[in-house]
C-alpha cells in the first residue's frame, strides 16, 4: 500500500527530542480555536440571580455593575435600579436595595 504524502503533510510531526511540532496549519487552526473558546467563555454576566417573578439582580462584567432588571417576554431585562448594588433585601411585594453610585 503506497503512502499518502497528503496524510503525511497534515500530521502532526514528533522531533526527535519526543515534543509535538505543529504544522503552519495546524497551529493557526489550533489559535484560532482558542480564540473563539476564549470569547465564547465571556459571554454571559458575572453575576445573574432571579430575586422575585420578573426581577433579576445581573452584573455584566464585574461586580460593580450589580443592578436590578426586570426581565421581560422574550430573555431581555429591562434596568429599574442602576449600578452599584451593594446590598439587597426582598419579599412578595417588595425589593429594597442599597446603591452606591456607579464608578465612572
């Protein structure tokens, strides 16, 4: 059985010190992979927590984003107290919230 040069060409190499060389195609599919599970790992918030029918307490990127949302039908959330929360408490008919001012 005759050997397949494409094959070849597309394996990975091993040196002869047994550490793996990557192909130029190979290693720009390998960066290009990393980047795209790096910036799908960042999506999403910091912090979500439901707090009571409709209402959300998100932080986007850090914690001193902390706000109060209320979410609506189709996933969105509305804001209704902005940055920063600090401190929360709530029941059935209430939601009461310490805030700082948002650090711009």
């Amino acid at each position: 059985m005759p050997l397949d040069i494409k094959k070849i060409q597309n394996a990975v190499r091993i040196s002869v010190d047994n550490k793996v060389v990557l192909t130029d195609r190979q290693m720009a599919l390998f960066i290009a992979r990393a980047f795209l599970i790096t910036q799908m790992a960042s999506c999403g918030f910091v912090n979500d927590e439901k707090l009571i029918g409709p209402y959300r307490l998100v932080a986007v990127d850090v914690d001193q984003q902390m706000s109060i949302c209320y979410q609506i039908d189709n996933g969105d959330c509305v804001g209704r107290i902005p940055e920063t929360i600090f401190d929360l408490g709530w029941d059935q008919h209430y939601i009461v919230a310490k805030q700082h001012p948002a650090n711009n």
